[in-house]
C-alpha cells in the first residue's frame, strides 16, 4: 500500500527460463470445453503434439515469400507469407491468367485488413488486367 512503484503487465506476467514471459500454445483439442451438458470436464491428459494449431501466416501483399512448414507424417506445406502474383479467372470468358495482384480493395471483415493490405479468402484485390486484355484482343 505504501509503495510508490508503478507495476507494469509484465510484471505478473508467469516467466520461463531467462525470466521471459511463457507463451501460450494454440491448441485444437475439445477436453477444454465443457459438456452439453453444461459441466466441467476433467482434464486427464495433456496437450497431445497432434492437436497442435499454428498461428495464421496474415499473408501481405508483396515480394513472394514463402515458408516451408513440417506437418504431420514430415509432410510439408508452404506457408505464403507475401505473394504478389496469383491466378485468377474470367468467368464469362472461361479463361483464367496469372496476374500480378496491384492492392487490396476491400475486405468485409476488418478495414485493418485493407490498411494492413492483407490477403485472406474473400478479400476484393485490384489486379493488372493486360494479361486479359491481351488474350481477349488475340481471340
């Protein structure tokens, strides 16, 4: 009560090793829910590796730059973190170009997501259309 000193978050925050702060997994598991009951399950194992979860990569408009990540098995997938080319089609037209990607336009989940110009499903992006252009003066 008498002490003048100014306590920040991290001050209890709990600390691994070195004092730095513990960071919590992401986990995929159901034991932390409760029944359908409305109960509380005991917990009576621990988290298991093949319930793991990842953070998402937020992929940016940019260079490419691509990641490998190891799966399950030593499967591997590749985890675009910047892409600034993709493939996309003209409907009416029944053809589909790689073009490059020009900016975000609009997404309807967050406007930080424009801001930020990051790529998710269903983000509106503005493309370079002389791909098409080219195809279409050529038909």
């Amino acid at each position: 009560f008498g002490s003048s000193r100014t306590t920040s978050i991290r001050d209890n925050l709990p600390t691994g090793s070195a004092s730095q702060p513990v960071a919590m997994g992401i986990s995929r598991d159901s034991r932390h829910k409760h029944r359908s009951t409305g109960g509380r399950r005991n917990l009576h194992q621990k988290k298991r590796k093949f319930e793991m979860g990842r953070p998402s990569a937020l992929c940016k408009l940019g260079a490419k730059r691509v990641r490998p990540v190891r799966c399950r098995g030593g499967n591997m997938k590749y985890r675009g973190l910047r892409i600034d080319a993709g493939n996309f089609a003209w409907g009416s037209e029944n053809c589909a170009k790689k073009v490059r990607l020009l900016d975000v336009v609009y997404n309807s989940t967050s406007n930080e997501l424009v801001r930020t110009k990051t790529l998710t499903k269903n983000t509106i992006v503005q493309i370079d259309a002389q791909p098409f252009k080219q195809w279409y003066l050529k038909k």
